[in-house]
C-alpha cells in the first residue's frame, strides 16, 4: 500500500500527507474485506476509529511535525475514505481509486485534485464534504427519536447534539418492523430534522447509522423508542 499511495503517488506538499497515510491505512482495511469479507472490514473501520482526532486531515501548517503524524492523519484519513465510499457508492469509488493511482503517479498529488476526481466520476459537487471532513475538525452526535403522525406514515426525527456546526450525511436508518427490518437513507445536514417514512405496522426500533458509516460519536446502549431521543 506504501509503494502505491507514497511512492509511486507522492504528494506536492506536506499538508497533504493524508494522501499517503490514509490511504495506505485504509488499503489494510480493503485486504481485510477481500480476506475476511464485510464484517472483518468493518471491524477494522472500528479499531481505527481511536477517539483521539485532534486537528484537521489537512494540515495547513506544513511544518508543524506534531500534527502531521498522528491517528488524525492516518486513521481520521483512512475513515475520510471509508466514508467517501458510502456517499458516492463502490462503483464510483473504486474506479476514482483506480484512475487516481494512473493519473496521479506523474504529478504531485493534492487533496484539491483528488476531490476533483471524485467529483468528476460522481457527477455533482463534494466540497461540502471536504470542507467538515477534511479541513475541518469534529464529529456529528445523533439523537432519535419517531412517532406515526399519520396512516401509513412515520415520522423520524434526527437531532445533532454536537457542540457548533452541524454535519451534512447520507444517514441510514434500519426500521425494524414486526415483519423484518428495512434500511432507509436519508439526506441529514440541519442540528433538527424530521423524515417521512412509509408505516410498515408498529416499528419497535430504529437504528442511526447501524452500518457505522458515519465517524460519529458512540451512541447510547438503549434502543430508539417511540417518542424517546437517543444518541445513534
């Protein structure tokens, strides 16, 4: 993985050594994947989510050593991707990966280029995405919480809970109804905001995010309930 995103990709400057390190990183998850299958993949997203990303992906200041090799760098990195791949979806991502590795081995690499490239494959804009995931800090905290607010209708409303902004996602909802559950993906990017979903008889959980494709924060123990908010 180093020879291919660090040697043979080399960065154009410093600030943009997440290309190298988190993609490298995340390449140990793949193996895992094609070793180990989905849920071997996915415990390995979990390892490298640490708790401990202080700083932006993209360090701005290009000698400042402290910052540049830390778990922001290589795991917050790694799970960039890892969250990139749900948003624009495996067939896109893995052809940028691909046309990235081509394109990039004969000039310096930037993390403005290879947003370019994603855009490019996917058809529509994702700077909203760099902007919270790579130049800025933090992370989103969801509260849920559902009612039927009409026949054949039922209401869910996310809340973000974190302190300051708030985090534009693609949010998978699992419905579990008596009848088998059903996945839901909704567009979330307001600190409140309700989504109407088709009533498949009385739901007796809804999941945030039960995939873990979101680098959230860790949620509540209890399941969501009628009328309950729980961090998800």
């Amino acid at each position: 993985a180093h020879q291919w995103f660090g040697n043979l990709v080399t960065v154009g400057n410093w600030s943009d050594i997440w290309l190298n390190e988190g993609f490298a990183t995340y390449a140990a998850a793949l193996w895992r994947e094609n070793t180990g299958g989905p849920t071997a993949y996915h415990a390995m997203m979990d390892q490298l989510d640490t708790g401990d990303f202080d700083g932006t992906v993209f360090v701005r200041d290009s000698t400042d050593l402290g910052h540049m090799f830390t778990h922001t760098t290589f795991n917050k990195g790694a799970w960039v991707l890892h969250m990139l791949r749900h948003v624009v979806g495996d067939s896109v991502f893995f052809g940028v990966l691909r046309t990235w590795v081509r394109n990039e081995s004969s000039r310096p690499a930037t993390t403005d280029g290879f947003r370019r490239a994603v855009e490019a494959a996917w058809g529509a804009p994702l700077d909203w995405f760099f902007d919270e995931w790579v130049y800025a800090g933090g992370r989103p905290a969801y509260a849920a919480s559902w009612r039927q607010s009409a026949p054949g209708q039922l209401d869910v409303t996310i809340r973000q809970t974190q302190p300051g902004r708030t985090f534009r996602m693609p949010l998978d909802l699992r419905v579990r109804f008596p009848r088998g559950d059903t996945v839901f993906t909704v567009q979330d990017s307001l600190a409140t905001q309700s989504f109407q979903l088709p009533w498949q008889g009385a739901p007796v959980q809804v999941d945030v995010d039960p995939g873990n494709w979101v680098l959230k924060a860790p949620p509540d123990s209890s399941p969501v309930r009628p009328g309950h908010q729980n961090p998800g």
